[in-house]
C-alpha cells in the first residue's frame, strides 16, 4: 500500500488543570503544540482513488483514524458528511477545558463520545492523462463536533484551492486551524483560514454568528431538505420523535446527509439519542447489522444512495424516497404517502413509503404558510425559519407536560437535612404522568388535536425518552446533592458560631448551669456532624 505520510501531534491536554471557580476559562491554555487543532479536528485526511488498491489515504494530518472513507460517483464537486463508530477502546485525550466546554452547549450539540463526524468535499474530473480517465479525490475533515455548517463552509474555503495546489497548502490550512481560540459557546469568535477571517458562535445553552460571517454552526437549509416531502413533515417529526427506524434513499451523498441532519434537528430542543448516519454505504462496519432480516430494523435513520439498497432494507418499514432537491418555482405537487409493498422497483418515484398511521391530526396552516411562501418566492432562509420554529413550537407542546411532571418528583426543599442522607427523587409513574395531561397536557401550548395519550405511550417506550429522562434525572440529583451540601455548610457555619460561644462559656458559665448544658450539647451535635 501507498505509504501515508502522517503529521503526529502529542495527546492534547490543558498543563493548568481544571477551570476551577477562580479561574477563567480562558486562562486555561497553556496547551503543547496541535491541542488548540484538537480541540476543533480529530484529523484531516485526503484519500484518492487507485485502479489497483481502490480508496487510499494520501496524506493524514495529526490523530490517525482507521475507516473506509465514502466514495461517490458524481461528476464535479460534491459536498457531504457521515457519521461513524468510534473503534472500540480506541480513547482520544482531549483538553480539559473542552468537557467543561461541553456542558455549556445545548444537548443537541453536545459530542457524543462513541462518534466522529466526517465533513467530505470530493471532486472528480475527466483527465485523459491519468489511466482511469478521471481524476478522484476527497477532502475530509473527521471531528467530534456535529457542526455541519461550519466545516461545510470551511471546505468550500479551502478544497477549490487545495486541488489546485499541493499539500504544503494543505499544512498551512492545519496551522490557521491550530491558532483558532477553543469553542467556548456563546462567544463570537475569529477563525483564520487562509486569509479570511470567519466570525461564528456556538449556542450557549439557548443561539451563531463573518468579515465572512456564519450565521450558525450546525443547522442545514430545512426547507430545502423538506421541500419534496412537505406535505408530510408532520409525520416525519412523529417518526424522529418516536425514534422509528427510517430510510432516505437520495440520488447523491449531499442530499443524502442533509435530509438526515434536518430530520434529526426537527425535535430540537430534545435530543435524538439512537443513532443516524447521513450517508451510509454497503463498506459500513454496521452494514449487516443494519440491514439483517432476522431481527427487526434497529431504531437509526440511515441516508443511502446505491440503489442496491432499495432491496437490501425494503423490509424496513418507513422509508423516504427524495428526487434531486431544488427549490420550486412553484407550489409543489401534493404526493400521498405510499405503502410499502409498492417499494418494489428500483425506479420508484419519490415519496414517503410507510403504513404509519399519525396520532396527531395534520396541521393543515403550516402547509398553507409555506405554499404561499413559494408563491411570493419568500427566500428560503425566511421559509426554513417558519419551518423551524413550527417543529420548536411542536416539541415544546410536547415536552412541557413531561418536564413539569419530572420537576414533580423532585422533594421538596423542607426534606433536605443536613443530619440525614439526601432524599431521592420519587420514581417515573407513567399512569400518574397520563393523569396530568388531562389539565396539564399540550393542549395549554398547542391547537392541535388527536391521539396525544397515544402519542406520548409510544415516546415513553422510545429511546429518546430514555435519554431525556436519564439525563433530566443526573440534573436533579446533582441540584439535590448540592442543595443537601449547601444545607451541610449553612449548619457547619452554625455550630462553629456555636462552639466559639461554647468555649467563652466554659470561661463565663459554672459546669452545673443551665447555659453551660445547652452549650454543651450543641458542641457534641458539631462535632458528630464534623
């Protein structure tokens, strides 16, 4: 095999320690050379096309990384992403300040430390001179981080040029990374990359901002992702919700992995905790997993493009069918949702295939709002913002109740004592949740009707109820332990006041009065607690 040359940096640690209460978080940088690199990129690869060893990496920068890379057959320039397993037992040491970092995003953005993302520009071009006729080459960038606008932006930077130049082009576009500040959220921050100056900010728990400037990290175009299947969104965001295996079958990867990010997104806030993989092909590590028929689909949305997939998961039992995406110059064509036995031929037209039966009765408004958005030809920056604030408004509907319940089980403050162990938050009923819906439910924060009891037996049994949940009670039991400590320090407070009373006293008092007494036994109830 070719060898590849590869530029190995030292495991990225912080030399200050944690970001304690007294220091700023910024002042925990002392880092070794390719940390500040390590913090936004696991590693940069460029993998070429050989007619006798298929896929080979040319040049790896930094962190090596063990994976079949994607390949696509369209001509010109295409831009993706994918999503992989980490090897197992495969650890990466990151900065310390980065987990700190971590906890201040919002959970949709939080890495999830078993994946790597893969942002891809590939180019292939007719080149007599070379053997095969073309010249095939990616540009990939593997991180932990799901920020899918900005690595996009930044290969639309950089490939262009790298293709015309040479790999010590390449190593300049690694040191602009490895002078980037960390990702703190909320703070807008200057990122250099061969002469421009791009400004972004992360979400703080809540929002991101260029002399080029991002105006987001992480979210894709969602109207165009949803376009050929508007009519059906609501029912896609009941399938994510609910954690339902689902299939995207599109013409290239690039379509492929924004549809599936955008599906992903819809139930943002909450989090989509099974796994998805924007562009999954037949060289995946999980490709018999996924598409075995001895067991049933897992929970996972897959994007695919090799039509030998339209055989291989047509057990699967909702599966999305996507043309090219363009935006329409006009109102598109309403397309019912098709069963699933008519997913038979390779040329299927697009369309939702599924015998899913919604609980919600359809919201007939938001499809009017956005045909009349073609009609005016609203932008469709302006169409993905109604888009996305319908799917925030729905989740929201749909969470409240749950989060006011969980907030329920917490004990109240009066039953935190600091001479007993911290109480424990009551346990889940999902009979007595199902009674509050009757005065608490979404109907307070939403006009929608139907099977909203049904709809929310079905999240309960779903994977990302058990992540919201598990995750909603680490909280709890962390404010509990730290309320319980609280109330320790305030009695510790006490009973030194006490015992500095105590020994003036002994000084003051004789052993046989009242006041000595008392004293006394305040000062053994101190020192038990100590």
């Amino acid at each position: 095999p070719v060898p590849v040359p590869v530029r190995a940096a030292p495991p990225a640690r912080c030399l200050l320690g944690g970001a304690g209460p007294g220091r700023r978080l910024d002042q925990c940088l002392s880092l070794l050379p390719w940390d500040r690199f390590s913090a936004w990129l696991h590693c940069v690869c460029v993998v070429g096309f050989d007619l006798e060893l298929g896929q080979a990496v040319e040049v790896q920068y930094c962190l090596f990384v063990v994976y079949f890379f994607p390949h696509v057959g369209c001509l010109g320039d295409t831009q993706f992403c994918f999503r992989f397993r980490r090897s197992p037992g495969r650890k990466v040491s990151l900065c310390c300040f980065l987990d700190q970092l971590d906890r201040d995003l919002p959970v949709y953005l939080k890495k999830d430390s078993a994946y790597y993302y893969g942002y891809v520009y590939f180019r292939q071009v007719r080149d007599k001179s070379l053997k095969r006729g073309y010249f095939q080459k990616s540009l990939v960038l593997i991180s932990k981080l799901p920020y899918v606008h900005l690595f996009r932006t930044v290969l639309k930077q950089i490939a262009p040029e790298y293709f015309e130049k040479s790999e010590a082009f390449l190593e300049a576009v690694c040191s602009d990374v490895d002078r980037w500040p960390p990702p703190v959220p909320g703070k807008v921050l200057q990122l250099p990359i061969m002469g421009v100056i791009m400004k972004v900010s992360t979400p703080a728990l809540a929002d991101a901002q260029i002399s080029m400037a991002l105006p987001t990290v992480h979210e894709v175009d969602l109207f165009r992702c949803f376009c050929p299947v508007f009519f059906h969104i609501q029912m896609l965001w009941e399938l994510v919700l609910l954690g339902e295996p689902l299939v995207v079958m599109a013409p290239s990867p690039a379509e492929s992995s924004e549809t599936v990010l955008a599906l992903v997104s819809c139930i943002s806030p909450l989090k989509y905790c099974s796994d998805f993989r924007p562009y999954f092909t037949i060289h995946d590590s999980e490709f018999k997993e996924y598409t075995t028929r001895t067991q049933a689909p897992p929970s996972v949305i897959l994007g695919v493009t090799n039509p030998f997939f339209a055989k291989t998961l047509q057990h699967w039992p909702h599966i999305i069918r996507i043309g090219d995406i363009k935006l329409p110059g006009e109102v598109p064509k309403q397309v019912k949702v098709k069963k699933l036995k008519n997913l038979k031929t390779l040329d299927s037209k697009p369309g939702v295939y599924t015998s899913y039966k919604p609980y919600l009765n359809k919201d007939e408004e938001i499809v009017k709002q956005l045909q009349k958005g073609v009609q005016q030809k609203r932008p469709t920056e302006a169409q993905s913002v109604i888009l996305r604030r319908y799917f925030l408004e729905l989740t929201e509907s749909f969470i409240i109740p749950l989060e006011r319940y969980v907030a329920s089980l917490m004990p109240l403050q009066k039953c935190i004592s600091p001479w007993k162990s911290p109480p424990q938050l009551r346990q889940f009923s999902q009979d007595d949740f199902m009674k509050t819906l009757e005065k608490a439910g979404p109907q307070l924060t939403s006009g929608l009707k139907g099977d909203w009891i049904g709809l929310y037996r079905h999240f309960l049994k779903s994977p990302n109820f058990d992540g919201w949940f598990r995750s909603r009670q680490k909280e709890m039991t962390q404010k509990l332990e730290a309320l319980h400590l609280e109330a320790l320090c305030n009695e510790v407070r006490k009973m030194c006041a006490y015992d500095y009373i105590y020994h003036l006293a002994i000084k003051i008092y004789s052993p046989t009065s009242q006041f000595y007494s008392h004293f006394h036994r305040l000062n053994v109830k101190f020192l038990t607690v100590l």
